[in-house]
C-alpha cells in the first residue's frame, strides 16, 4: 500500500522522504508566534491514502483542518502519538526518522505533566525492531528479557541514544553493566522532580561516570506554580551532578501557553549543549 504521511509540523524525528509532506510552517508576525497553512503539491503522488499523524495535542486542530483538505483528493486517516489509539503496531521509517524504533507503548506512571498514559495508556511491549535511536516512553518498566533483547538488538548498531529517556528510579547496575557494553552516543533519563538527583548521581555512578555529553536530562520547567528562580536552581542541580540538561517547558493537553521572553531564554540556555559548554567551570547557572 502507497501511503502519504502529512504532519502538522516538522521535528526532529520526522521522516524526509517524497511520500511526506509538512502541512504548516512557522513565522513570527508582530512579535508573535504564528502558524500558516501550506499549500497541497500542484503534483499529487498517487497513492492509497493519506495518513495525518499528530504529534503534540495543541496541533489537533491544524491536523483535523490537514484532513479535510487532504480527503479531498484521497482517503484520510487521523492518528499519532496526541491521538488515542490502541494500534501497537511499529513499522520503521513511516511516521519516524530511519534509525529511530520503539518497543513498548504506553506509561504506567500517569505523571501529572505527561499525556502518554492518556493517549497510550499502560505500558506494552512491541516486537522489537532495528534502530539505534530507541524512543519508548518508558522502557524500564519492560521485563528484564524484553530489556535484554533490546540491549542484544543494539550490539549491532552504533551512535546508540535513548531518547525515550529512563526513568531514573528504575535504572539497574544490570542495565548499566548491558549499556557499557554498546556504542552509546546519548542516555536520556528523568529528572523532573528534585527528589530525582539522588537517583541521578546513583546512575552516573552505576555507569561508572562516562562525560557529561553523554548524559541528558530532562527536566520539565514552569509546572505547578515552579517559579523562575526554582527553575534555575534545579536546572543547576542536574548540571552538578554530572548531565547535561534538556529543559522543557510545560504544555497543557488543551492550548500552547506563549510564555515570556524570560522563560524562553532559560529554555534555550539549558536545552542546546553549544551553550552550556560555555559555561566558566562552575555550576552557576550564568
């Protein structure tokens, strides 16, 4: 089947290929963060169908308007990870980059600032296919055969990254002794509560203190009344000990706050490394 994939916008993980298609692009108009429609191709591909796929909640309604102008021309189908859905199936390179697999869907946490138990639901684990970019939401809540047949799977691929990110309470001398054995670029892991620095010291040590270029954080910002100061200093906590932040700011299921220029400055000095490896040799957040 010839399937067209169109996604409300463009991120990182996204396919490049000619069967996909980004159906808005962004602009700043009167200091203001707007979102303009593009035009379908003059030149359709043919194909079977369409497939929107969503990613984030706030973009539902650009997806559903993507929709309309689509099924104008083909059969459309509405999905991706803001919609809920109960199909487990993976087949790489579709609706992800090459290189990137998932092997479970789902989160048992239900964690307050996070829509994967919502539109997921509980944790299952998937067959297993290649990549080197493993994007669970929560794979340590995978059995320890389905964890060994993820690490086995690894052995033979490089530039490995856990992007789906660990939970860091969760984390095992057993899961450290698998990782230093693979071709690892990138260990992602929770760390969005200040109780959760503890647990990361005891991975970094478990780990047997590999370079801050290889641990990431991330850590949710402006939750629950987190005002800017308590956001730097908790910011400055996951740098001290020993990873590199990936800072995200809160995004409610049902809008997209604009936050201030003060909050978006804080974002973008504790989520791009080129920064932070400016920093004088402190822990002081500049």
């Amino acid at each position: 089947m010839k399937i067209i994939r169109v996604f409300p916008r463009r991120t990182p993980l996204t396919p490049v290929d000619d069967m996909t298609f980004i159906g808005y692009r962004m602009a700043r108009r009167k200091n203001k963060t707007v979102w303009i429609q593009n035009p379908l191709p003059l030149d359709k591909p043919a194909a079977d169908e369409v497939h929107v796929s969503c990613t984030f909640t706030w973009d539902r309604e650009r997806a559903e308007k993507l929709v309309a102008a689509w099924s104008q021309f083909y059969p459309v189908r509405l999905g991706g990870p803001a919609i809920a859905h109960e199909d487990d199936s993976f087949t790489p390179g579709r609706y992800v980059a090459d290189g990137v697999t998932f092997t479970s869907r789902g989160c048992n946490n239900g964690c307050p600032w996070c829509l994967v138990s919502k539109t997921e639901g509980t944790l299952r684990e998937i067959s297993i296919a290649p990549g080197h970019i493993v994007q669970d939401n929560n794979i340590l809540q995978c059995n320890r055969q389905h964890r060994a047949e993820v690490y086995q799977m690894l052995k033979t691929q490089r530039r490995i990254k856990f992007s789906g990110g660990f939970e860091v309470q969760l984390f095992t001398e057993w899961d450290a002794d698998n990782l230093r054995s693979l071709s690892i670029k990138e260990l992602y892991f929770g760390a969005d509560d200040k109780s959760d620095i503890p647990y990361l010291i005891k991975a970094r040590d478990l780990l047997q203190r590999p370079s801050r270029n290889m641990l990431r954080a991330y850590v949710i910002l402006a939750f629950d009344g987190q005002t800017l100061d308590q956001a730097k200093e908790h910011l400055a906590a996951v740098w001290a000990a020993g990873f590199m932040p990936h800072a995200q700011l809160f995004q409610p299921a049902d809008r997209l706050i604009e936050y201030p220029p003060e909050w978006l400055a804080l974002q973008r000095r504790w989520q791009r490394p080129a920064i932070m490896k400016t920093m004088d040799g402190t822990d002081t957040v500049i």
